[in-house]
C-alpha cells in the first residue's frame, strides 16, 4: 500500500503560497488564517491603537503565508504571520541586545540518550505565536496590517506592548519571559546549556530543552510532565502535540524501550530538489582512493548550486554520522567547486537514497558512562597537507555526538595530529561532564577517551620534557593537567575498532559497513536487536 506522501508525488500536487495580501484575500483559507493571527495578537494584549506620533518613526508590517506539512507530506494547516520589516529598524533607538539561544543537537541528541538509558518518554510543546509573548522595553509603533485597517481611524498606528515577529529583538524578548516564567515553577538553568532547564533531583526530575517555540520535555514520571504541562496552559497558548516525533526536519520514533531518529521525508526532498530521485544507490558515500583538490582543473559549476548542495547535505548528518567525513570534505571547496566536486557530492546523494530508511537508533544498556573516541588523519588535506580531527561520544551504548573538522595547524607527525585531535575530544568531553551534572547525573568516574596513537597518550601523561613537542606547549600542559586530575584519561585501543576512523578518511566496503553499525546507524526496518 503507497503512503500519502508517495500518493502527493505521484500526482505533482504543488503548495501555491501567496506572496501578498491581495493575492490571500481570494482564499478564504488564508482569511481565515490571518484572522486567527489577528486574534492571537488581541489575546495576548500585543499592541494599542494610538495617534499617529509627530517624533517617532512608524515601521511597517507585512503579511507573510506559510503551508505546514505533516512527516507524510500531507497540509497540516495554513498558517498567516503578520512580521515587522524589522530592517527599518536603527540599533539603539528601536533595539539593543538581539541573540537568543537554542538548544544544540549534541544536548536534544544527549537528552534522548539519557531516555533511553531511563526508560522514559520525550513529549513535544508548541508554544503558538510565541515571539507576541516577549515583552518589550523599547518604544516602537508599526502601522496598521493590509486589509484589516479600522474603520474611521485609518490614520492610527499600534503602540507595541509586546514583539512581533520580524522585530530584531523578538526572540531575545522571548527567551527572556519564558526563561523568567520557567524560574518561578522552580527549574534552574543550566550554567552550560542555555536553553536546559532542570527541575527535581536524581530520583524524581523534569528536564525541559527549549528550542524557540519548541520545548522538549521528558520526566520520571508521568504525573511531573502532566503537572508541568498545566502550568504552561495558564500563561501561554500550547499545543500539546503528543510524544516526540518530527522535530526539526527530523523523524523520531520511541517504542519498546528504543528511540530511532532519521529524516526520510527529508531525503525525499532533497533528492527531489537537485534532481537525484532518479539515480542508482551505491554502497559507501566516497570512493575510497578518491583525492579532491582545490586545484581541480576541471570545469567550474554553478557555486550557488553546490553551496545549496553542500548545506543540505550537512543538514542530514544531524541524524548520519557515517556521512560526516565526506561532507566535511565537500565543505572546503564551496568557494571553488568544480565538475569534480560535484559528482562527489552526487555520489554522497546516491549513498543516502540506497540508505533511505537509516537513522541512528538508541538503545539502552547496562552501563551509563560517558566515553568517547578520537582520531585524525594525518596529512589528509591534499591542497595544504593539513589534517582532520574526528570524535564521537557514547552515553551507555548510545552515540549521540560527533564530529569531523580540519586542524588549523599544520601537524608536524602522526602522533602531534593524534594529539590535537585528542584535545578537541577532551574539550568536548569537559563540557557534556557539566551538562551531565546539570542533569543530575554526575559522572563519578574518569571519562575515557580512546586514542589508537600510542606515542600521542604518552606525550600527554609523560611529564618528560619532548623538543619536539615544545611549539604545541600549551595543549600539551592542559592534556597533563585534565589527567592528572583524574577527569579525562586518554586510553589505548587498536585500530580495528577505533570509531573515529569513520570521521577522518575514506574507508573500504567491509570496514565503512562495520564502523557503521558500530555507530548505531541502521535501518529503521531492521530486525536487527540492540
């Protein structure tokens, strides 16, 4: 039986969106979209009719229209957001501070980890029109939306009381007031992760990761995520959407103890957008002996199409770490892409449609301590000889972090590019510590980092003096010091299962297929157990 999304695509259906209000006024769809946006407004007390002001300058609104889909493809909803042309705006007299934090990957990816390991469930809040909660310090008047002027008062402008979307500081106001909100029901914030907040101690907790309008909630009880839910529903309009599932692009399913995370409806439209639906899959996502080069003198190919190509293709490693390393490559060359590089990245294309229905699954087990693996490749980079760091982190059985990126030095010998890689992964380390103790869940003993370079772990334990080491001193002394307090200790493992690898360079068939599974990536139809 076909899908809805495979019924959507086979008959073309194309999501028209309008482009302004008067094109939205012939659907009464997208009327009644934009009345419900206006009722949002009033209900949250967002602005005031007032006189047109003689001193300040009025900014402009527009309407802005917006088809939400469900993972199958679907239409979800219409959606009409009323946006301030926030680029009439002047820093100090309409805005001042303007950042807001979301949650890191590593942290959403950690926290379903630890789920997994409690035998818990995630469960998925939408807060509606949540930019219109933040309040504002500053003074600023927008004028009446299209279409919806008052009659007899056409002249008049709102006084904002609360941002709208498209004001530069909207989502730093926002943040704020659910930050302040989330204090009162007595969560603490974590001093690591801005946007996680912890409520309880290590037998009865809530954990709460916010990622603008999202939040993320998992608890030891039912009764503690139910309570926290009613607390929101008193001060903002939710929408409780059930268990986590499509978050960002990602699909999550959490059934019998195991959490599986893929974006298969994603790969469908990427492959769809560059034209590749079509293609043969292939085994491994890089010919193993293939060598790219900034030197290429091929033909150059449209760089705003493999710029395109690159960043959608490092979208999906949210969810695919054993495509990392080879779109880490494909990175380098966005300024200078070539016919090459593009059938490069092409070939990573059709790796990911043979392995459409992969993800990376969490599955809990005996053990819950934190540990990770480091390597490089020395010399890797063919243009400056430069090499690639790569780690990953284990929480229990679960990978849920990792990381593929090029040395800013130029490493010297194997064991130097070992060693910086190293210290990369023990930064790493040093912080998802804290957020473990943020959580609760303190890490009582030394985290392991395995290295397959013995001569890069002696250097960093070995208070002898090396001459050949004194030019990366300061790394060398921090290593030292992390050991010898006991927190990180870099420990010897072969090179057959060093996990890494999968990071820092092409592999053969047989070995790419191993580290693979080691990794947890697998297909969400597999029988295979954890």
């Amino acid at each position: 039986m076909r899908s809805i999304s495979d019924i959507y695509q086979r008959c073309n259906v194309v999501v028209l969106e309008p482009t302004d209000f008067w094109e939205a006024e012939k659907d009464s769809k997208w009327i009644t979209a934009m009345k419900e946006e206006l009722l949002m407004i009033e209900k949250n007390y967002t602005w005031k009719l007032v006189r047109r002001p003689t001193n300040r300058k009025v900014i402009g609104v527009k309407w802005v229209f917006r088809t939400k889909l469900n993972p199958d493809g679907s239409i979800n909803k219409h959606k009409a957001r009323l946006v301030v042309k926030g680029y009439a705006q002047i820093f100090g007299v309409d805005f001042s501070d303007t950042f807001a934090p979301v949650a890191r990957l590593d942290t959403i990816r950690l926290m379903l980890a630890i789920v997994v390991q409690k035998g818990w469930k995630v469960y998925q809040l939408d807060v509606k029109s949540a930019f219109l909660n933040g309040l504002l310090e500053e003074e600023i008047y927008v004028e009446q939306p299209e279409g919806f002027t008052v009659k007899g008062q056409e002249d008049d402008v709102y006084l904002l009381k609360k941002a709208l979307y498209g004001l530069k500081q909207a989502p730093r106001a926002w943040y704020n007031r659910i930050d302040e909100y989330l204090m009162k029901l007595g969560f603490k914030r974590s001093l690591n992760e801005a946007t996680l907040f912890i409520k309880g101690d290590e037998i009865h907790s809530i954990f709460i990761s916010l990622y603008v309008d999202d939040l993320l909630v998992t608890g030891s009880n039912e009764e503690l995520v139910k309570k926290f839910k009613e607390d929101m529903k008193q001060i903002f309009e939710m929408t409780d959407l059930g268990e986590m599932a499509y978050f960002l692009g990602m699909e999550i399913n959490q059934k019998n103890g195991e959490v599986f995370i893929y974006q298969k409806k994603y790969i469908k439209e990427l492959l769809k957008k560059f034209k590749m639906d079509e293609c043969k899959s292939v085994d491994t996502p890089m010919c193993q002996k293939e060598k790219l080069s900034k030197k290429d003198e091929v033909e150059p190919v449209d760089q705003t199409f493999y710029r395109s190509l690159v960043g959608c293709l490092m979208y999906l490693t949210t969810t695919r770490p054993d495509i990392l390393h080879y779109v880490s490559l494909l990175s380098r060359f966005t300024n200078c892409a070539t016919e090459s590089h593009l059938i490069a990245a092409k070939r990573v294309l059709r790796y990911v449609k043979g392995t459409l229905n992969f993800g990376i699954k969490f599955c809990a087990s005996q053990d819950d301590t934190l540990q990770g693996y480091s390597g490089s490749d020395w010399g890797g980079s063919v243009d400056d000889l430069k090499s690639a760091s790569g780690y990953c982190f284990l929480f229990g059985s679960c990978v849920f972090s990792w990381c593929c990126k090029k040395q800013n030095i130029l490493a010297q010998s194997t064991a130097e590019a070992e060693f910086i890689a190293a210290n990369a992964a023990v930064n790493q380390a040093l912080w998802l510590k804290k957020i473990l103790v943020d959580l609760n869940m303190k890490q009582e003993r030394c985290t392991e980092i395995f290295v397959d370079n013995q001569a890069a772990i002696s250097i960093s334990s070995n208070p002898v003096f090396h001459g050949k080491t004194k030019h990366f001193n300061i790394k060398l002394f921090f290593l030292r010091e992390v050991q010898k307090e006991g927190t990180v200790s870099l420990t010897y493992c072969k090179s057959d299962l060093q996990l890494a690898e999968i990071f820092t360079k092409p592999l053969p068939k047989s070995k790419f297929e191993f580290l693979r599974e080691k990794l947890g990536v697998c297909s969400n139809q597999s029988k295979e157990e954890c």
